[in-house]
C-alpha cells in the first residue's frame, strides 16, 4: 500500500516500436532474452522499486497477441496503443494516466532497456524534488571525431538513458503542446523545450539498449545477494568445541545432532539464505540418524556447491561468536584460514570476530554459545 507522504510513481514503458534492426520475427522488445521477453525484464525491473506505484505499458497496434505473451500474468492493467512517433506514443501513455486520476512522477522508460538499477530510480526520485526533470546519463568514454576527422572534445558530451523522470503536470502540459516539425529526440528535449530545467543524474552501464542482433548476447549486470546466519547450541558433557571448524580445548562440549559447530552452522545458513535455498534443516534433517556426529564442514562444503551450480561467486563471509567461554582470540586466524580452505576463498575475504553478552542471556551465564554469520555473493556474468 502507497504511503500518503510520499509522492504517486507510476512508470510508462514505450514498446511501440518495430526493432527492425534487432532482426528476428517480432519485435525486439517482445523476443526472448535470458529466459523470458525483453519487455519483461523491463518490466519486472521497475516492479522490483518499492516507490514505483503502477506500471503502463504502450504498444503498437496489432502487437496484443505478442504483448500478452510478454507480460503473462504481471500486474500491469490494460496496454495503451502507441501512435506513429515516440512522441505520440508517450503522449498517449501520458493520458492515459491522465484519466484515471494523474500522478506525481512518472518514469518515462524504454521496453528495450531489460535492465534499471534500483540506485538510478532513486537518484532520479530525488532530483526530482529540486528540478521538473531528471535523465540518468553517463560520460563519453571513446574519442569523438566529425565525418570530415576532426575531433571533438568529449567533455562537453554525455550519453542520454532512460528511464527519464518528470514531474506529471509538467511533462503533460510539454507533450501537449508539442507542435514541432522534427520528432523529437527523448522527452527531455520536450520538457526543456517548454522551459522546464531537466537534471542530469549518475547512470548505469546496465541500462544498455538492445538495439542490434548481437545485443542480444551482451551479459547481464552482476547481481549481489546477502544471507543472514544465526544458530545457538547449549553446553553439555565434553572435553572440547568445534568453532568455525577448529577444535579448541574446553572443560564442556557443544551439544547437538552434529559436532553442533555453532559458527559452521550460522554461515552455512547464511549462505543458503543468499542462495534463496532454505536453510541447515532442510538440507540436513536432524532426524536422520546419517547425521549425528557429522562434521559441520559437510554442511558448509555443500552450501558452497550449491553457490558454485548456480554460478554465484562467495565473495566476502563475517562470523560473530557470542559467548563468555573458550577465549576466541588465540584462535581467530586458524578459524579464518578453515573457512577459507572450505568455501575455497581468500583468507582475506573472510571476517571471524567475538563478542559477549556483558554476562546477560543465556550466553552471559555461560549455558551456550551463540553465532550470528554474514555471507555475500555475487553472479557471475555468462
């Protein structure tokens, strides 16, 4: 449900146009890319954003059949037909919006730009507060020479993306009295061209357009997910614990179905939660007696194989041990350098530290040991 204080965000995706020289038998917009339409992974890039409110789409006439493929059961109402132009096509995604009550902001975006960053929303959101209008736009970074060879300064030039962010009311009342001859570059230029200042906001590589055949193969932006860890094992009877895959001498034992490796299990926890895949009991059920007394090791090594099937690198781990007793500190670098012979990483990419409850909780009165375990990962590009 939509906050009352913050403004109304409705974004328009243009998908109106025929892709001719992207190749293939539909538009470039409706064709599969890394597993489903173009246009739905523009789509389902702006849903992801909280402050996006709803979702317009325009198409071009006779494109329903391919549309309703593309979009399947996303919530994004009725498409809207484009015109003949761009510009047209915006303006008609514009009334529509008019005429079911307006909004505070609109995102004017392209269908063949599969990916928006979170971050470039925001940046345009917030520029929004101050200027009518923002466009996300990156440096030139390849040297720029007119047909005749001479150069041009680079400086002076940017490359424009969308999603471009308006104000409503302004970019409305623009588009309405557009009357130009020449169609018009980007809606930018007709907010401007109606006295209205447009800022500049930090892109995104990621916000390539699909414009060609080979488009097609170029990668998808890096993804990084994180996974919270936490588990606690009580004391039993025992001479020593396992911490983070190092045994350590104590005058108890942890209790529990495995060797109850506390820290092991809170990253192994972690990294499934990363991975979207549940957590230690689900892989490995307490009740199934091929698991008592197994090295948590096992548990952690199969987390690891599961970040390396789906392609996901373990870039950084952080382990917080809680508890009064055994010191951790004569043994942080053996549990650091463990961990890393396990998950196959750097030492350096790996964080063991301890702390203590100032003799509170349970783990104050020294009856266990808890751990709470950070692990990130990142998707390598195919």
């Amino acid at each position: 449900m939509r906050m009352a204080d913050r403004p109304l965000i409705v974004a328009v995706i243009v998908a109106a146009g025929k892709g001719e020289r992207a190749g293939g038998d539909a538009p470039k917009q409706y064709r599969v890319f890394r597993g489903k339409p173009v246009l739905a992974h523009a789509i389902d890039a702006l849903a992801m954003h909280s402050a996006i409110d709803s979702i317009r789409v325009v198409i071009g006439r006779d494109q329903e059949t391919h549309y309703r493929h593309a979009v399947g059961e996303r919530s994004v109402g009725a498409p809207v037909i484009g015109g003949e132009t761009r510009q047209q096509s915006v303006r008609n995604g514009l009334e529509a919006i008019a005429a079911e009550g307006g909004a505070d902001i609109v995102l004017i975006h392209d269908a063949a730009r599969p990916f928006t960053p979170e971050a470039v929303i925001d940046r345009l959101v917030a520029a929004l507060e101050t200027d009518p209008g923002a466009i996300p736009a990156l440096p030139v970074v390849d040297s720029l020479a007119r047909t005749d060879g001479s150069t041009v300064d680079r400086s002076e030039f940017v490359t424009i993306q969308t999603p471009q962010a308006f104000r409503f009311d302004a970019i409305l009342a623009a588009h309405r009295d557009w009357n130009a001859a020449e169609p018009a570059t980007d809606d930018a230029a007709i907010a401007r061209a109606a006295g209205h200042r447009v800022a500049l906001v930090e892109g995104d590589p990621a916000l390539k357009k699909i414009t060609f055949a080979e488009d097609f193969a170029m990668p998808s932006p890096a993804v990084t997910r994180t996974g919270l860890g936490y588990d606690v094992h009580a004391f039993g009877e025992g001479d020593h614990v396992w911490l983070c895959g190092v045994e350590i001498p104590h005058d108890r034992a942890l209790a529990g179905h495995s060797d109850a490796d506390v820290g092991l299990h809170a990253l192994t926890d972690a990294i499934l939660g990363a991975l979207g895949e549940g957590d230690i009991g689900d892989h490995f059920p307490p009740s199934d007696p091929q698991w008592k007394g197994a090295p948590s090791h096992r548990f952690l090594e199969h987390a690891r194989d599961l970040a390396e099937a789906r392609t996901m690198t373990i870039h950084h781990v952080d382990v917080t041990l809680i508890c009064e007793a055994p010191k951790i500190g004569p043994h942080r670098a053996a549990m650091r350098s463990r961990i890393a012979d396990i998950l196959a990483i750097p030492e350096k990419s790996v964080s063991v530290k301890a702390t203590t409850t100032e003799k509170l909780g349970f783990t104050g009165r020294g009856e266990g040991i808890a751990a709470q375990a950070v692990a990130t990962l990142g998707e390598r590009g195919e």
